[in-house]
C-alpha cells in the first residue's frame, strides 16, 4: 500500500513540477538553427513603468497637464503584491517617491537598465541569431547584446548591464549583472544598489504574445530575492517599426537651461 | 570572386576594382602582429562566403572601418586615386612611427577648439594614454588615398541654394557658438554622430556588431550605441513626413550584398544644411575578414550631383562595449558654464 | 605643431582625431596651466570621457577634490584593463589645464603615478615601432 503512495507522490510531484517549469504548452515556431523563434516587435501593456505594486490613479506632477499626466491605476505586477525592501531601505524608497520628478533617470532621458527597459511605454525589437540575441529598445535608442555563447564577464558597470542568456527548452533565460546603481525600476522611486543581479525569463505563451518574469536579488536593498511578471504583446501593424525616440534632445532645457546665455 | 546579380555596370566596376584592392590584406595592428603577406591571387583563393543556416550571406561580427584614410583626397594628391603597394608598406611604417613619437613625446598640439582654422592648442588629454590613438586598435587598410571614389576624391560643389543656406546658418551662429545647448554639435550633445549613416570612421571607438535575425539586419555603432535594425522583406519606407536623425533604412540582397536605401532624415542631420538626403549603401563580404563596404549620397538641394565612397570593414578579436554619452556628458554642462564665466570676466573688464 | 610627414612624395598627416565632437577649448583654459599631486578617490568609467576624482592637499593643508577628464575607456577594456586598473588610493601626478569655469576640474594632458609611469598604457606599446635610423 505505501509502495502505491509512494510511486503516485512522486507521479504527482513530477506532474507539479513539470506544470509550474512549462505555464503553458505553446510551441513557437523554430529558426533555422532550431531555437524557439523570439523574433519581432514586442511591447508591455500595463502601468508598471509607473509604479511596480499595484496601484490607484492619482493626480500628476504638473498641474497644467490635468488628466493627460496624471498617474493611471495598475494592479500591479509584484508576485507576493510586494516588494520586501531591508527596513533600514524603506526611507530612501520614501524619500524617492516624495521628490520623484528630480531624481528619476526617466525623466533625464538615461537609459533604464533590465528590466525596466522591457515595460517602458514603447516598443523594442527583438533580432535573434544563434550567438547573439541583439534587444533594439525605441526610448533612448537603448539596446543591448545578449551574449548566447560562453559567458563572459563584465570590465565595468554599465547602464544596460552585461547579459549572458542561455536556452531552456522553450524559455530564453538571461542572466544579468553589472549595471550602474543609479537606474530605477520604475517613476515611483523603486531603485537597487550595484549590487542588483536579475535572471529574465521570455517564453512564447501564442503566435503574438510572450511570457516575461525577472526575479530580482540585490542583497543591500532587499531582505530576499522578488520577481514580477508580465505579458508581452507583439506589435502587429503592418509594416510596424521602431521609431526614433532620441530623448536626449528633450531634456536639455531642464538639464542646461539654467546654463544659457541670458539676453 | 562572382557576384550573381548586380545593379548596375558602375557598381559591377566598383566592386571589381575592389576585388583587385582587397588582396592588399589588412595589416594587423594588434598586439600579435601577423606577417603580411607580399602577393595573393585572387584566382588561387578557395574562400566561398559563408552564409547563415536560413541562407542569407552571414555579415555578422564585431568589426572596425577604423582608417588613416581621409575622407576628400588631400590636394597634394589631386588625380591619384590609388597607393601603389609599396606606397602603402610606407604608410604604414610612417603610421607606427608615428604611434612611437606620440607615445614617447606626448601627442602635438591640434586645433581642438571645434572652430575651423583656429589655431593649434595643446588642451587636450593623451589619446594614446588611452588606448585611442587609431593605430593603437586595428586598422582597416586601403590603398585608396580618399574614402570618396572617383578621379576628383571630393564633395561636389554646394548647390547656389545650399550654399545660401549655409552662408545663413553660419551668419546665426557666428558668435553665438556657446549661447545655448542647440548650438554646440549634434555630437557634442549625444544626440547623432556623423559616423553611423554612412558608416564613415570616427576618431576612435570606430567599431559595429552586426546581428541578424530572419528578414533584419541590425548594426550597431559603438559610438553613441546607435542601432540600425534594417529590414530585408521588402516593406516600404516610412510615410515622408516622419524625420529621423538617421532617417529611415530599407535594404534587400542582391546576391551576396546587403543594399540598404535610407531616406527621411531631418534637415539637421549630421550633414547639416542637407534637406532631403537619400543614402545607399553595399555590404558584400569578400573574405573572411573583410566587409567592402560602398556608399553613395545625394541631395540634390544640396549638392551639384551624388558622391560616393568606399572603405574595407575588418574583423576584430574584442567586442564593443557600452557608450553611454548622454548620461555623463558633464563637458557639455562645463563648456556653456565655461562661456558664462568667459563673459562675465569680459563685461567686468569692459566696465572697469 | 601639425607636423606632415613626408614619404616619397606622399603625405600622411598626424593624427588629429578628424571628427572630434567637441572644442576642448571650450571647455578648458591653455591659458591656466597646472600641475596637481592627489590620491585617486573613484575613476568614473563614462563616456564620452572617463573622469578621474583625486583629493590634492593644498599647501595650507587643506583638501580639496578635483576631477580630471581622460579619455573614453573603452579601448582600454579591449586591451585587457578594467575599472580596477586604477586602484583607489593610487598617488598621481596630472600636468594639464584647468576648466574654464574656474572649477576644480580639469583636463590632464598628462597623467602619471608618482613614480613617473604613465597611467594606463606604458610606453611604448606593441603597435610602435622605435626609429630605426
């Protein structure tokens, strides 16, 4: 009798753990090197470059813009609804969200890092080929080159991060480190120290939309590793393509305004 | 080497006379310095080109167009389109002595004050400190004395009406170079670099990765990270009125050749004065580690006819890293703060 | 002085980085020289230029910290050295120009250990060749 339970624990494990490695069955069509195909235009469709936890609409920072900039509700997209900050941690998030219009890097135009990158409000372009999957982000011209073979390390920090992915099965695994401190996750003043380390997940779920998770460790900032979780819809217009979105140009005024020549 | 369809005789005899300047190999000028060969015949290579498992020729790598090539041909050599091979051996021997004075005596002063015809200035770091003097990375060797091709190696004359516009242009700017961020170079502010669309050289850094995927081609400039993703399915271009910095690339094979045809650039581009620029480029991999790569330009607005030019791109061992610019462009802040400090000390001493 | 070295009628002209994307000048001021002995507090990687922080001990004693322009390390990185390569703490020598807003920057023409090695990239390196004359 305890030899039948036996063997249907482990069926059943082996059928749990099989569901929560593979959440849907979707085989994508393959390359000619015999990859699942993640080639295309992708986008995030929700608010989380505005607030990670879920969220209620509330009025924006510039009055004048009424109802166009005011922030819009999110459920959220924080497994666990949220994220486990060190309490020695929760005054700077405090303090971030209070003067967010100063201090967020999206507002300076720099480049966001991962993931934040992936649910900005615009499209990025996915190029895949058997040694580099090659991410081309529209804000910023922002983009990075997701090393497929042996990995390798970084010399510096950069604002991208170094990228080293891996295939698993039907999932593109990307392990990311060495990204500068000074990017956000998103405009409500959720940040990390140099010491963030993220593993991206991209799985196809049907023909036009992808499974994204990124689990987030940052042992200074956080008291465990977290992870969010999102779907990403392919852009499917015809003849649909990046456009420029160099931003730099944009903030000059607040940047180097006080520093023009006065009449 | 055969090229099954090709556009045009121009283009037919372009990549020919290529062909034959392509067994000059590109000297080596990394740290294990290969011994260059004196003669290869084209007829005795076996190289086929590869291509990727979907068929399409495979450009892919990290490459340089890094050169001591200019782009117009110097007016001492008006007519002589071509080094002979010893000529070139010479030139890159001056190169490395070159690189030794430098590095031995410090770099000599230039005029690094973005004015033409200023005078030479000494203010500048050592680039050869860094890396970045161009014969401390690999070179991409050319026995062409001018990356434009033809028997004059220069720009066409200015159209009257281009020449109006940039008479005008340069009346508004003059002495008011440092009144504003809008007035300092595209470059200067992290915006374009005139070393992405065509993919001419710049100073240092001069290096791309190209990725493909099915039905793109994606170039990436290291400098200022910029990133073409070309397509090749034959979509059209962007509707006109959308400008772009660097317009808007359509490409398609013609046989082993990747042609790309750019159009839509915003009249500011880094041509500046340049209204409607129409760009066409050739990639054709001709060995394994070397890109022809071809370009033409036209404007009609701009110039009296089209120019075109011609560079290698060849393959190197590192990789391009990130650069960022805009994100720690500190000497844009210091050079309009500078200009104020300038001034003020100018009007106390007028008042005095 | 731009020197155009001739070869067999053939000119190669010295290597001023032909499309530099900015005036130096501009930024900096031939007209104020200097010489700075400081210890190495952080070496910002960025482009389009590395910055080096150093705190100089004044002559009244006090410390004041200067940041001194170099250049983009990304060639560096290819040669092999990373952000490690100079150690915080390291005692250099900068002969350069101050910036011309008066501040504690400036641009170091020249930058060295106190022993006289030059920072980053020794002499001569693998690419140049002595005169053989």
């Amino acid at each position: 009798m305890m030899g039948w339970i036996a063997v249907l624990c482990c069926v059943l494990s082996l059928a749990a753990a099989s569901s929560v490695a593979q959440v849907s069955p979707y085989r994508a069509p393959r390359t000619a090197d015999g990859k699942p195909n993640l080639s295309g235009i992708w986008q995030a469709l929700n608010t989380a470059d505005w607030d990670l936890e879920g969220h209620a609409a509330a009025a924006g920072p510039v009055a004048s813009l009424g109802a166009v900039f005011a922030k819009p509700p999110g459920l959220g997209v924080v497994e666990g609804d949220q994220i486990p900050y060190l309490p020695a941690m929760a005054a700077k998030r405090k303090n971030n969200q209070a003067n967010w219009t100063n201090l967020d890097p999206e507002v300076k135009c720099y480049l966001p890092g991962v993931p934040r990158a992936t649910y900005l409000p615009y499209p990025f372009q996915i190029v895949q080929s058997q040694n580099n999957v090659l991410i081309s982000y529209e804000y910023a011209g922002a983009v990075r080159i997701i090393n497929m073979g042996a990995p390798t390390k970084a010399p510096a920090d950069s604002w991208m991060g170094w990228s080293n992915g891996h295939w698993e099965g039907e999932t593109l695994v990307v392990d990311v480190t060495s990204q500068m401190e000074d990017t956000w996750f998103d405009r409500s003043g959720n940040f990390h120290s140099s010491a963030l380390h993220v593993v991206e997940r991209y799985t196809p779920r049907t023909a036009d939309t992808m499974d994204y998770e990124a689990t987030i460790e940052d042992p200074n900032v956080f008291s465990r590793p977290w992870k969010i979780s999102m779907p990403l819809y392919r852009r499917v217009e015809k003849n649909v393509r990046l456009l420029e979105f160099k931003c730099p140009e944009f903030t000059e005024e607040l940047l180097y305004g006080p520093l023009r020549k006065k009449d | 080497m055969k090229y099954r369809s090709l556009a045009s005789v121009v283009a037919f005899t372009a990549v020919v006379a290529a062909s034959m300047l392509m067994q000059t190999p590109a000297a080596a000028q990394a740290p294990a310095a290969k011994a260059t060969p004196a003669k290869t015949v084209p007829a005795a290579k076996a190289w086929t080109a590869p291509l990727l498992p979907n068929g399409t020729p495979d450009l892919q790598g990290v490459w340089t167009n890094n050169t001591v090539t200019d782009l117009e041909r110097p007016k001492a050599l008006a007519g002589k389109e071509f080094y002979t091979e010893a000529e070139l051996k010479d030139l890159q021997k001056q190169e490395r002595q070159r690189l030794y004075v430098t590095e031995t005596e410090g770099q000599p002063p230039a005029n690094h004050s973005g004015v033409e015809g200023a005078g030479a200035d000494d203010v500048h770091y050592d680039f050869s400190q860094f890396g970045l003097d161009r014969a401390q990375a690999k070179l991409a060797w050319s026995r062409r004395t001018s990356i434009i091709v033809g028997p004059e190696g220069t720009i066409p004359p200015l159209t009257p009406d281009a020449r109006q516009r940039l008479a005008e242009i340069r009346a508004k700017t003059k002495g008011h170079e440092f009144d504003g961020p809008e007035m300092l170079p595209l470059g200067a502010r992290c915006i374009a670099r005139v070393n992405v669309v065509p993919v001419l050289p710049a100073a240092y850094n001069s290096n791309l990765q190209i990725v493909q995927g099915d039905g793109y081609v994606a170039i990436e400039t290291e400098e200022i990270h910029d990133v073409r993703v070309i397509p090749t399915d034959g979509r059209p271009h962007i509707p006109g009125n959308i400008r772009q910095w660097y317009g808007d690339p359509v490409g398609h094979w013609e046989g082993k050749t990747l042609v790309v045809d750019t159009t839509n650039f915003t009249e500011l581009s880094p041509f500046r004065g340049a209204q409607n620029l129409h760009v066409i480029e050739r990639f054709t991999r001709v060995d394994q580690d070397t890109i022809l790569y071809q370009f033409t330009v036209e404007d009609p607005g701009m110039w009296t006819k089209a120019w075109s030019g011609e560079l290698p791109i060849t393959k190197i061992d590192g990789q391009i890293y990130e650069y960022a610019c805009h994100e720690a462009n500190y000497g844009l802040a210091d050079t309009l703060r500078g200009a104020r400090v300038a001034e003020a000390e100018a009007a106390k001493n007028s008042a005095k | 002085m731009m020197k155009l070295i001739l070869i067999g009628g053939l000119l190669l002209a010295a290597a001023a980085p032909a499309w530099a994307h900015h005036g130096f000048a501009a930024e900096f001021d031939q007209t104020r020289p200097l010489k700075l002995k400081g210890t190495v507090t952080k070496w910002e990687v960025t482009n389009p230029h590395s910055w080096i922080h150093i705190d100089v001990k004044g002559d009244d004693g006090k410390v004041v910290g200067w940041m001194i322009e170099g250049g983009s390390p990304n060639n560096l990185y290819r040669l092999g050295l990373t952000k490690d390569s100079l150690p915080i703490g390291s005692e250099i020598v900068v002969d350069g120009y101050q910036a011309k807003d008066r501040s504690a920057k400036a641009v170091g023409k020249s930058v060295t250990f106190s022993d006289g090695k030059r920072l980053f990239l020794g002499l001569p390196g693998p690419e140049s060749e002595p005169d053989k004359k």
